[in-house]
C-alpha cells in the first residue's frame, strides 16, 4: 500500500520526500494486524531510496497501466452475471437496397418520334392504340427513341392487343429489304401506348406486358393521354430495377439533317465581297 501512495503523491506533484504520512507494506505490519504509522520524515526511514526511485520510475510510459484484464471487462453488469436468453423474432421493417450505383436515365424524343407519336393520338380516338419503337442509348445515361412503328392490333376503350402476325411480317421484310436493317429490329425496346382518358398510371395489363419484354437487358414504356401527359418507365432487366416517371426532352440533334444543311451551306454560300450599284439590302449607295 506504501508503493500506492507514493504514485498517488508523485501524480498530483508532491516530491515524495515531503510525505509524512505513509501507511507501511503488509509485511511490516506488527502481530496485532493493526497498521503503523510513520511520523518521521521519508528521508529518515530506509525505504526512502526505493521509493524515490519507483516514483521516478511511475513517471516513464507503461502500457499495462491502462489495459484491464479479460476477467474486468467480460464479468461485468450484462455479461456473464446474468443468463442468457433465449431469441425472440421481432416485428421486421425490411427494406430492398440496390448495391449497385444506379442513375435515373434521361429520355430523348427525336423530332420524327415526336411528331408521329402526335399524329397517331390524333387519329386514334378514344381508343387505346399501341406502338413500337427504336431506342438508342446515348452517353450519360440518355436514351433517345428515334422512330416508332405501328402494327396490326385489336384495341378498345382500355385494352390494345398486338397482333404477333403483323410483328414476325415486319421483322421478315425489314431483312429482306435489307439485312443491315438487323441492327434497327435489335433496337426496338420501346412500347408507347395511349390512354384514353387522363390518367398515365400502369395498369394490370400495362405491367404484364412488361413481362413479356424481360429477355432484353432493358425496356422503356410510355404512358401517353390526349391532355398532353406522357409518363416513360424504365426497366432494367439485367438489374432487375424499375425506374417510373423517368425525365424526358426533346431531341433535335439529327446528324444526317445536320450534314445535309452544312454540306448545302458550303456549296451555295461564298464568302467574298459584296458590290451593289444602287441601293438595296446589303448595298450602300454612291
């Protein structure tokens, strides 16, 4: 217990030297089991040059002072002094994680795409008409639907129903027109469809076609209405991901079109001076 003291002393700043009282070793302690105490000075008792020196060294890094014991840490409240007991199955909230980065595709609409789309609203009454289309994936997750098709179908009020027929014939005289024309049918992964009324939400039919399409790595559907709605999903197969109400813009960036204006440009525009002998746009009189 001396040894104890005399850290205690040396921690707080106290020279051991100055202690005057300090309760003796166990092995000093006389027969009667009482403790003595030590009114004389540390200098003048003969354990004061030990002790002097564990002081200075307690001022040196130990790692063991700190470290506690397997039996401290483990033998506590909540540990081994209460029973074990027994798993009880709790009210789960289960929630799907993507552990995959996913970004919400953006959808483009080229001119023609628009255009066509519009005109086949306007010529399908009140009816619920379906079509196909080409979607090419661009760069940054944009996917640009460049044309679209109409096949044979049976349709009503809130029902269209393709006519497999009609499909298989246009794959088979797109080939034979011309085999490169593979590339365009290997690209028709777009459903769009018109609701009669004003609501672009799914219905039952509209999510068991969705089925049907799952052996491409994605699909787009869109839901169009005669108030001017149009709502595009898009299902990522190989993720097995649905994103609904996908954004979407119009796309006027026809290269062909493009090359055809620059090329005319080049051929019809001059770049030289400009002589008028009256007056006139782009003239100045003399």
């Amino acid at each position: 217990m001396w040894f104890v003291f005399t850290r205690i002393a040396a921690h707080r700043g106290i020279p051991a030297t100055t202690v005057n009282a300090v309760v003796s070793p166990a092995s000093n302690l006389p027969k009667n089991g009482h403790r003595e105490n030590r009114s004389t000075s540390s200098s003048s008792w003969k354990g004061t040059a030990a002790s002097e020196s564990e002081s200075a060294n307690f001022n040196k890094p130990r790692k063991e002072q700190n470290v506690k014991n397997q039996s401290d840490i483990y033998t506590g409240p909540g540990f081994a002094e209460e029973a074990i007991k027994p798993l009880v199955p709790h009210e789960a909230e289960a929630k799907i994680e993507v552990m995959t980065e996913m970004q919400i595709p953006t959808i483009l609409l080229s001119l023609e795409a628009y255009t066509d789309t519009h005109y086949i609203m306007e010529a399908a009454g009140n009816d619920e008409v379906g079509w196909l289309g080409t979607v090419q994936k661009l760069d940054g997750d944009r996917y640009l639907i460049g044309k679209v098709f109409l096949f044979n179908q049976q349709v009503s009020g809130a029902h269209c129903e393709f006519d497999q027929g009609s499909i298989g014939k246009f794959y088979t005289d797109m080939l034979k027109q011309d085999p490169a024309n593979k590339s365009v049918l290997n690209s028709m992964l777009f459903w769009g469809h018109l609701h009669p009324g004003d609501m672009t939400e799914p219905s039952g039919q509209d999510d068991e076609q969705m089925e049907l399409f799952a052996h491409n790595p994605f699909f787009i559907r869109g839901i169009f209405t005669r108030g001017g709605k149009c709502v595009f999903d898009f299902f990522d197969y190989t993720q097995k991901v649905k994103i609904t109400d996908c954004p979407w813009l119009m796309h006027l960036g026809d290269d062909t079109r493009r090359k055809t204006i620059a090329d005319e440009i080049k051929a019809k525009v001059k770049n030289g001076s400009f002589h008028s002998k009256g007056g006139g746009y782009g003239g100045r009189k003399k």
